[in-house]
C-alpha cells in the first residue's frame, strides 16, 4: 500500500493549459495531488485486501514456524509497531496462543522487550530494503510500459478515458507488466524481508538471541539455513502473494488516474 501511494507521490503532474472558469483544466490542476494521492491509496487497499491471506502463511514460512515446513521511511516508522503486531499475530498457529489479541500483544511486547524500541525490532532491514524494492518496481514498470507503447502502440495501447490524446496500456497488459515488476523487485529484496520477519517476531522465536541485529539475523539464517532455504525460503510462494499484489496496485493505480483525470 505504501509503494502505491508513494508512486502517486513520485509522479509529477502533467502540464496543462490555463483554461477560465471553475472546472476547467487550471482547476482541475489545483487538485492534483490530492486526487493523485487518492489514486494511489485506493490501489493500494485493492493490491493488499487482495493477498492478505498469503501474507500470514509467508510470514510463517519465513520465520520457519514448524507446524508448515510442508509449504514449500515517514509513514513506514509510524506504522511499524502495527506491523510488527500484526507479525507476531500472524505467527500464532492453534494451541499456541502467546497473544490474546492485540491490545494484550502491544502490552506484552511494551512490557518485555525494552518498552517502545522493542515495537522496532527489524527497522533497519525494512528501510534498506525499501529503496531497491520500489526503485526497481517502479522502474521496471515505467520501463515495460514506455517500451510497449513507443514499439507496439496499436496492440498494447489504447487512448485514455481522460485524455484521448494520452495512450495507455490496456488493463491485461497493465495487469502483466505489474506482476513481473513485483516478482523482479521482490527477488532483489526478499533476503531483507526475511531478516525483517525474524527480527520482528523476537522472543516467539527460540534462536531469539542470536538475531539481535540484522547481521546477527542474516548471519544465523544463512549458516543454518543457507541461501534457498534460508535467505529465501517462501520465494515461491511470495511470487504468488506479490505478483497479483503489484498487477493490482499499479493497474488499479492507472485506472484511478483516468478517472481522477490525472493524464
């Protein structure tokens, strides 16, 4: 959700010509940001309601929880202690309830785990994987789609709902070169996100004091785990979780541009 919203940021907004009189292009323009924020947040409720299941079965795949070996920067820090109790909830599995819910995980963590720095646990991963996750995706989309319309225009464009004289990718298309953004950038990234989980569920895990630190973290994981098994296990089941998250989140995106008349 926070990647949709940070390429509504990212995107500047296109020129347009000073037009009188109220909803005309020049007032249409003084909202562009907030309409342009819309987009993204609505993209990115969609991408995430669409693959939360998953995401509690990767987090209990990558803090290798026994009872499934079978299967095979601002806003990120103010939410951090919500993830993080999210993660430590998504980890309980049937009979082992550490945690009654969340306002008794909030205490309990507060309580024994050094009081706020312990909501923390496994920022520094999570900020230096940020950068190449949504570089790269946003990178690789821009790059599939300024390369479809500029060679393939007629079979992968069609003119936008908004601006007849803008193109963009059809919805399929759009859907296709999304998820393979989100299965490039995850690749890249995925090792942070697994020294991410493991930190965040601290004391649950047993090798809780050998993964204090994130080299701590990727050190034991790889030396008792190695690379596929360890740095990243759950890969597989992630492309399904975060292909149809990223189709999702930037197809969805694209559309509310045009309706929001943001082209």
């Amino acid at each position: 959700m926070a990647a949709a919203a940070a390429l509504a940021a990212a995107e500047p907004p296109p020129a347009m010509p000073q037009a009188s009189g109220a909803g005309g292009p020049a007032a249409r323009r003084d909202f562009y940001w907030l309409r342009s924020f819309l987009a993204g947040g609505i993209a990115g409720c969609c991408a995430k309601t669409t693959v939360a299941p998953l995401d509690r079965v990767k987090v209990l795949l990558q803090a290798h929880n026994h009872h499934y070996k079978h299967l095979g920067m601002t806003a990120v820090i103010c939410t951090y202690p919500l993830d993080m109790v999210r993660v430590r909830l998504a980890f309980q599995v049937k009979g082992e309830h550490t945690y009654t819910g969340i306002i008794h995980a909030f205490k309990t963590i507060y309580a024994k785990e050094g009081g706020f720095l312990g909501f923390y646990r496994g920022l520094m991963p999570t900020i230096l994987g940020m950068a190449p996750y949504a570089g790269v995706s946003f990178f690789t989309f821009g790059t599939l789609k300024s390369v479809g319309l500029s060679h393939a225009p007629t079979l992968l464009g069609r003119p936008s709902s908004d601006n007849p004289n803008v193109l963009v990718l059809k919805t399929h298309i759009n859907l296709l070169c999304g998820g393979v953004a989100g299965a490039i950038a995850q690749t890249i990234s995925y090792p942070f996100d697994v020294t991410r989980r493991r930190m965040q569920l601290g004391t649950v895990l047993p090798e809780f004091e050998k993964c204090l630190t994130m080299r701590e973290t990727m050190k034991y994981v790889y030396g008792h785990h190695g690379i596929r098994k360890g740095l990243y296990r759950g890969l597989s089941l992630n492309y399904i979780r975060c292909v149809p998250s990223q189709a999702v989140a930037f197809t969805t995106y694209e559309l509310m541009k045009q309706f929001f008349h943001l082209n």
